[in-house]
C-alpha cells in the first residue's frame, strides 16, 4: 500500500505541475497579447495627445486673428464716427 500512495502521490505531483506549466504558458501568451494591445493604445493615445496640441495651437492662432480682427473693426467704427462727428460740425 505503501508503493501506491507515493505512486499515486507522484502521478499527482506531475499531473499538477503540468497542469501549472500549461497555466503558466498560457498566462505569458495572454500577458504577451495583453502587452502588445497596450503598446497600440499607447500609440493611438501619444497621437491624439499630439492632435490635440496641434489643435490648441491652432485654436490660440485663430482666437489671436479673431482679436485682431475685432481690434480693426472697431478703431473702423471710431474712425467713422469721429468723421461722421466732423461732418455734422462743419455743416453747423
């Protein structure tokens, strides 16, 4: 009886150790697969980081024209007023 716990006991231990091999095996191609998805995102996610600073800075150039832009218009509207001033005085 002896002979066939440890035999049996032996069966058990390299049934359960291959077991733990093939679990092992397919944790590391999961962890590789896992790995190499992350690797993506983290691409997609450095190139979207980059659009949105290109973005920002065309949004900065485009708030900046629009000041300027307003800027014009307005000394546009002083300067005609102050003529359309002048006018109205001369022809007191």
């Amino acid at each position: 009886m002896n002979k066939w716990f440890w035999g049996i006991c032996l069966g058990l231990n390299i049934v359960v150790t291959c077991y733990n091999i093939h679990l092992t095996h397919k944790n590391i191609e999961e962890d590789k697969r896992l790995m190499a998805q992350l690797q993506k995102d983290i691409e997609f996610n450095s190139k979207l980081l980059k659009e949105l600073h290109a973005n920002e800075d065309l949004t900065e150039a485009l708030n900046k024209k629009t000041i300027a832009i307003s800027n014009f218009l307005w000394q546009s509207i002083l300067i005609l007023a102050e003529r359309i001033h002048d006018f109205t005085d001369k022809r007191r």
